[in-house]
C-alpha cells in the first residue's frame, strides 16, 4: 500500500447528532488524483466506521503504507492527532501527513506539539499529495526526511537534522479544475451510510471566494479568485452519481455556486439537453439572486436553495463584512419561494458587538423571513479567520481547547463583550424553538417533528448528561 488516507471520527459535529454522515469528498478528491499517478489508495472513514484509533492502527499496519495522511477541521484535531500517534508506533518508517483547514493555518504548532506528523500539507491538497508520494516513495525516504521534502511545494515539515520547522514555497492554486479526476468514490462504501445516503451526492463545482466575511476562511485556503469547472465537466460528474451509484439526488457544496451565473445556467441547461432525472441543492448569496436563473434551475432539477443570511441586524452585517442588506435576504427569499424551491437559511449568533436585542432581531428575522429550514451556530473563530486573529490580538478568546469548536457552544469571553455565555446559549436554543415549534410549521413540515426533537435532545440535553447517572442511557440513544 502507498497511501493511506483517514477521516477521523468526529464525535460532537452537528451532523453525527442528527444521523447525516457524509462521504470525505476531500479525501476522495486526493485519492483520484493519487490514484491518476499510479499510487494505490485506501480510504479509512472513521466518521463513519467509528473503529477507534486502536483498530485503524492495526489495519494500518496490516497494510503498512508509505504514507499514512488524515485531514482535520478545528474541532478534529486532536482527534486526528491521536489516531496519527497510536498508529506511529506500529509504523514507525512510515510517513505521516495531515493536511485540512485546521493545519493550513496552524502548521508550526501541530509540527511542534505532535510527535505524530512529519508533514503538513496546506491549502490545496492534490498536486501537493501526488509531488509528496512521488518524492517520498520514489526517493525511498532517504535519511528518513531528506532533502527531497524542500522540493515539494505547499508543505511545511519537521527538520530532524536542525530540530525546527521548515516552510517550502507555497503552491500555486490549481486553475484548469477539469483537469482534476473525479473523486474516487469507490474507495468509500456508498451502502454503508445508511440513513444519510440520500447526502451522499456531495459535489463541488468551484472554488475559490471574491469575498471576505470576517468569520470565514474559504477565501484564505482556496484563494480570492473564483475558479470552476466547465458546465460539461460538471454534468459528467452528475452522470456518475446518476448511473454508477444510483444517487439522483445532489448537493452543489460550493461556496458562491451563482457567482458565474452564466455558467449556473449553461449547467442547468446541460443536466436539460441530457435527460437527466436528477435532484439538486445549491447555495448562493443573496444578493446575487436572478428570477429568471432561479426558475431555469428549478426546471432542471433545483429543490432547495441555501442561504447564509447570518443576521437580523444590519448593524452585525456589516460588523460581519458581509456585504449584503437585510431587504436583498428578504428579495431572495421570496424569489425563491415564488418559483417553487424550498430555502434553508443560516444565522451566526453571538458576535462580537452584538447585543441580547440584536440576537432577538436575528431570530425574529428568520422567522419573519418564513423560509422553509433554518439553522443556526453559535460564532466559533476558527483559526485562520480574519475575526480569530482580531479575537486573539484582543485575548477575547476564552478558550484553545478545540474539542468545544463545533459551533454549539461559545468559546469567547462574552462577559466583556457584554454577553454571557449562558444567553447565548439560550439564544441558540430559543432560537430552533421558536422556529420550529410554531404550529402553523408544523403543519406544513410534519416530517421535521421527529428531527427538531432529536436536533433539541441531542445539541442541548445530552451533552449536559455526559459523565452523570444518565451517561448509559445516552449512550444508548445515540447508538440507536
């Protein structure tokens, strides 16, 4: 085996607690492009395998890969780093890699604090994966880090020599996208995810975002250019997803998919002129709503819209850098709406500057707006986002402890920013009670009874149970 690849399991995400395991579609995306060079692959999602460090390190041996790589979010990382050191000590020749958000921006650190990583990959990872494994295999590691890692562009790795962290030269972003394989889906079990498998269709058709919200780091990571795939490229992607893995239902997880709405339509009007059965979601801005683009991609299959809103203030708004009015959220909605799509709306509560009334017109205004699902977070600077170093510079977070980034709970110190941490808690609460407890919702979604009880149950009750009498009985919800 060359490579191993691991998505670690992830146990206070949104999505384990309400059942939706997805498909690592990063790792996939690094595994085609690994398996195009000649490299053999094998994928480990432990989000959805739940082994254990324990038992990955011993598949890992059994396999005894050249490299053994991991991706990781905030909120993984010392996940990942765990799975990484247990398996060091069954492989130690081997070469250990992480890469992901979380790394990119904080590579000195984990080089520094894990003895599990050798190498971080940042920003982009599949030309840089393919430079690694070609060097690294080819060159037979010599000196166990010899000089060849300074030829791989976009990594930062441990000096054993010089005892330091050494940076190389930052890779270019990729700009023909085309040129990717599509990802390797068939390392993954498709079947195996159960009730989610109607998410699996995961696809991404761009990259890069023109804009800088002070809470994101897309544009950071993949750039400040927009970069896509052609129309054709696209549909292709859906065809597999069509006929080879029997999922007609698709998620466009695009940043800004309508930047280019030129193209958004030229793709609508590919999946048309090929007679394809297909169901899709996709987000966009919502001052980049088009009626006309709107009702064009509901004829080829659009059912539901996103959008991230994120405040009922205009005040926030524009603390947020977000670009956008409180009357064009209200304008794409009802677009929206008026073509027969369902929307689903993000709101980010609890940032800094905000105030218990403007937390209150944030929550009335998703109401107001009416749409269809609603979710909200709690403000979480991630590292790497232009509010984190603003938060970090005034020591306005509370806490590095990255196992409490999920967005659920907070982690600055609100006390001085004219908060607590238990409104704002309460807030997020309130917040999917209101929404989804008026009866007239009700009503119109009977289905989302059952979810909003479990999303209340299992983001608010259960965690507060964990290490008390009821930890049993929590454990055996959750396992059903």
């Amino acid at each position: 085996m060359d490579v191993m690849l691991i998505n670690p399991y992830d146990e206070n995400a949104v999505k384990n607690g309400l059942g939706f395991i997805t498909p690592p579609l990063n790792l996939m995306y690094l595994a085609s492009s690994l398996e195009n060079a000649s490299f053999s692959v094998k994928i480990i999602d432990d989000d959805l395998m739940q082994m254990g460090y324990e038992k990955v390190s011993e598949i890992a041996a059994k396999l005894n890969p050249q490299i053994m790589a991991i991706t990781a979010t905030t909120s993984t990382i010392n996940t990942a780093l765990k799975y990484m050191e247990f398996a060091k000590k069954f492989l130690p020749d081997s070469l250990f890699v992480i890469g992901g958000p979380h790394p990119t921006f904080m590579p000195e650190n984990i080089l520094k604090n894990s003895d599990g990583i050798d190498v971080v990959v940042r920003g982009e990872g599949e030309e840089t994966m393919v430079d690694l494994a070609e060097n690294h295999i080819d060159e037979n590691h010599i000196d166990n880090h010899g000089r060849y890692l300074e030829k791989v562009r976009g990594i930062a790795y441990k000096d054993l020599k010089e005892g330091n962290v050494k940076f190389t030269e930052p890779r270019p972003l990729i700009n023909d996208l085309d040129f990717l394989p599509l990802p390797a889906r068939h390392l993954v079990p498709f079947d195996s995810y159960g009730v989610s498998r109607e998410q699996s269709g995961g696809m991404i058709t761009s990259r890069g975002c023109v804009y800088s919200c002070g809470y994101c780091s897309s544009s950071l990571i993949m750039g400040k250019k927009f970069r896509s795939r052609s129309p054709e490229n696209v549909v292709d992607e859906i065809e597999e997803l069509l006929y080879k893995y029997k999922l007609r239902d698709i998620a466009f997880m695009d940043d800004t998919f309508m930047l280019n709405k030129r193209r958004a339509s030229q793709i609508a009007q590919e999946i048309e002129e090929r007679n394809l059965d297909v169901s899709f979601v996709a987000s966009s801005r919502v001052d980049m709503v088009d009626a006309n683009l709107l009702m064009k991609l509901k004829k080829a299959g659009m059912s539901t819209l996103y959008y991230g809103v994120e405040s009922g203030s205009q005040r926030i708004l524009d603390l947020m850098k977000k670009g956008i009015t409180l009357q064009q959220a209200e304008t794409a909605v009802k677009s929206a709406k008026n073509v027969g799509l369902e929307v689903l709306t993000s709101f980010i509560l609890g940032y800094p500057g905000e105030t218990k009334e403007d937390l209150d017109q944030t929550i009335d205004f998703s109401i107001k707006l009416n749409p269809d699902y609603s979710q909200y977070s709690i403000l979480t600077p991630f590292p790497g986002t232009p509010i984190y170093h603003e938060l970090h510079k005034k020591g306005l977070i509370d806490t590095n402890n990255w196992d409490k980034y999920t967005v659920l709970k907070p982690v600055l110190k609100y006390e001085k920013l004219g908060l607590t941490k238990k409104m704002v808690e309460r807030k997020l609460a309130e917040a999917y009670l209101k929404f989804y407890s008026r009866p007239k919702y009700l009503m119109k979604h009977r289905h989302m009874i059952s979810v909003i009880f479990q999303i209340i149950l299992r983001s608010f009750v259960l965690p507060k149970l964990k290490g008390s009498t009821g930890k049993g009985w929590y454990q055996n919800l959750n396992e059903s």
